[in-house]
C-alpha cells in the first residue's frame, strides 16, 4: 500500500507530499481489539516490579512478652508490642515481593503491534516522514517543524537512530517522546495521538513485524 511521506525539512505545508509503498502485511492489517486489549494487558502486567514489601508481626523488632498481665489493670488485653493494632507494630496480611509476569506469544505480541498500525493509518494518525532530524537542539525549532505535519501536541517519533539534537529538542516536551525504531512497543502506540516514522526506519520495522 501507499502511504504519504512529508520532508521535515522543508517548509511545506500538509497537502505537499509524496507517496512511499510499505507492506500490506503491516499496515493494512484487520482490526482486532480482543487481541490487542490481551496483550497490552499483558505488556502491563508484565511492566510491574513487584518489589513491594511490608513487615508481619513475626518479623518487626521487638519482644514477644505480654505487655502487662491480662486482668486487673484497668487497660485493653495485649498480648504483644507485635501486634498491628499497635504503633509500630507488624502489618496485617504483610505484602511481600511476587513476580508478576506473563507469557505471551511473539505472534500474537506483532499481531497486536500490527494491528494497532493500521488502525493508526485507517486514522490518519500515523505519518511517514523524510529528514527526520533538526539541525539545532531546540525545541522552539523541534515544535515548529512538527506544525507543518501535524497540529496535535502528543507526539511519538520513531526513528533508526537516536539523533542528539532531536532527542534533546524533546525531552523538554511532556507529549513529545522520541525512540528508535527497535523499541516499538503496543502501549506507546495507543497513548500518543499522533506517531510519526522517518522513512528510513520503517524497513526496521517492517522486518520487526513480519
């Protein structure tokens, strides 16, 4: 299929383009959203550290002696400084470290990434682009070349490689994040409103998918 290329050099406006032919088997790809929800939940999942830890009452400091004696002094029962119902005392149903991950299948895992692009194309979200770099690393220069593609402010930039200038131009912008075309990932894709692939990293893309 064709799908629009802009310079991103150029001062042109967003009707002056040219045509590039990527794979259908990338970016026409039917929409399926029980696939996709499967592995972003996954992607998620998988994302999360699971270093959380509490202490129990067997593992706080302290004594194990009673308090005081159980009747006669006026005051509630106690049976250890331990308890957490005390201050400083053990946490009930303590968390503990627990791995987390999931297995997911490398198909199914491009299947969704897939997806996900089309879905982009079918949106007109996803934008080829010719000279992705700037020559200065600022980002009132960054911001300016990237109206003449697009007037949305939340932006994911793929690229082959990490261009310093670009990548320091962005890193001052919330929404705008910059990655090489090795770190594509199902979650990215659907929380930018606009993504933008230089046209000398689709291959790697492509070739990523197939």
């Amino acid at each position: 299929m064709e799908l629009e290329v802009r310079d991103f050099t150029a001062e042109v406006s967003i009707l002056d383009s040219e045509k590039f032919f990527v794979s259908d088997e990338i970016f026409k790809c039917p929409f399926n959203q029980a696939l996709i929800h499967q592995v972003i939940s996954t992607y998620l999942t998988n994302s999360r550290q699971g270093t959380r830890s509490q202490k129990s009452r067997s593992e706080v400091s302290g004594s194990n002696k009673k308090p005081w004696r159980q009747k006669g002094t006026g005051r509630a029962r106690s049976g250890s400084v331990k308890s957490p119902i005390w201050r400083s005392g053990g946490v009930t149903f303590a968390a503990k470290p627990k791995l987390y991950a999931q297995k997911i299948n490398k198909k199914m895992y491009r299947g969704a990434i897939r997806s996900i692009l089309s879905k982009l194309v079918c949106d007109n979200r996803l934008f080829l682009v010719r000279n992705l770099f700037i020559k200065e690393p600022k980002t009132k220069l960054l911001l300016e070349k990237l109206r003449t593609i697009t007037s949305k402010k939340s932006i994911l930039i793929f690229t082959d490689f990490l261009d310093k200038n670009l990548l320091l131009a962005s890193r001052n912008v919330h929404k705008i994040e910059v990655r090489t075309a090795t770190h594509i990932d199902p979650v990215s894709l659907i929380n930018f409103n606009v993504t933008l692939i230089a046209d000398s990293a689709i291959k790697k893309i492509e070739k990523q998918l197939v």
